[in-house]
C-alpha cells in the first residue's frame, strides 16, 4: 500500500484569495437566506458554487503537485456540513442530510479501500468523503455515477499518459478524475 504524505506545497496566492472569497459568500448566502426564509431555494446552489470553487483548486493543485491539500479540503467538507445542518434544521430536508451523511462515509470507505489496495493517497480519500456526501445529498444515482466515473476517467488518461511516451510506473493524479467524474454525475443527475 503506497500512501502519500503531506509535504508543504505552495497555494497560489489568487488561489487562496478565491478560495476565501468563496467561502464568505457560502456564508453570507447561508445566513441572509435563513434571515429571509428561502434557505430552500439558495443554500443548495451556494454550496454547489462553493464545492464548484474549492474542487476546482484541488483539480489544479493535485494535478500539478500530486497532493490534496488537508488545508482546503478538510475546511471545504466542514463548512458543507455546516450549511446542510442549518438548510436541514430549517427546511425539514433531514433525509437529504442523511443521505449527505450516508454518502460521505459510503465514499469515503470505497475510497480506504481503493488506497489499501491501490495508490490513492488521504487526500483522495478525503475528496472522496466531500464529492461522495455533495453528490449524495442530490441522488442516489449521482452518487453512484461519480463513483462509477472516476475510474475511467483515469484510465483514458493513463493510455493518453502512455500513448504519449510516459511509463508504467508514472503516478497520475486520481483527485482530477474525481473530480471530473463527479462533475459529470451531478450534470447528468441534475438534466434527468
């Protein structure tokens, strides 16, 4: 089992600056809909933005360092929660928030195991626990799809990888496939 450790990598600073943006505007959208009654009709598309940003940076910065960042990703999942809770507690979406609950640790388990038999590191782990409760909170079938997807996703670039002169033996970033994979999922689950 090869697991990756952390090792300092330097966050863009406009990444960083989005990123903070990102999450203000998660809250302010959180509390003036709470404020104003229409938790149901924004919070869900703020997350979505929100999980939209943060993902994207993890995109960019696995792809270019081979590393998920516990920084972005641990804060991200926490403040997701956070905004579920609150949508849950004042919508009565409490089998939404379950299913949110459920799909992170259902994720997040395929995902151990995929790093106990594989070479995915905590970080993918950890995305996974993120992608896997975003996807569930909308559909069974999204979570299953961006489940699904990611595998071939990275299997296509590995034959590009490998068509393209790279060997065997090249580590590719798995935290890009899932995150397009889950991208995919949630447009083919949301346009269903």
């Amino acid at each position: 089992m090869e697991i990756h450790e952390s090792r300092p990598v330097s966050l863009a600073p406009g990444g960083k600056i989005l990123a903070n943006l990102s999450l203000l505007a998660l809250a302010g959208t959180v509390l003036l809909s709470m404020a104003t009654q229409t938790a149901g009709l924004y919070v869900p598309a703020a997350v979505l933005g929100f999980v939209t940003i943060r993902a994207g940076w993890l995109f960019l910065i696995d792809l270019r360092h081979r590393l998920i960042p516990d920084i972005i990703v641990l804060p991200t999942l926490a403040a997701v929660l956070g905004a579920y809770l609150l949508l849950a507690a004042t919508t009565g979406q409490w089998g939404s928030l379950m299913r949110f609950l459920l799909g992170c640790m259902a994720a997040g388990g395929i995902y151990c195991l995929m790093a106990y038999f594989g070479s995915l590191g905590r970080g993918d782990i950890k995305l996974g626990l993120l992608l896997g409760g975003v996807l569930a909170w909308y559909s069974w079938p999204a979570w299953t799809a961006g489940l699904i997807l990611p595998p071939f996703i990275a299997a296509a670039v590995a034959l590009i990888a490998l068509a393209r002169g790279a060997s065997k033996r090249t580590h590719l970033a798995y935290g890009p496939a899932m995150v397009l994979g889950s991208a995919c999922a949630l447009v083919i689950a949301l346009c269903i």
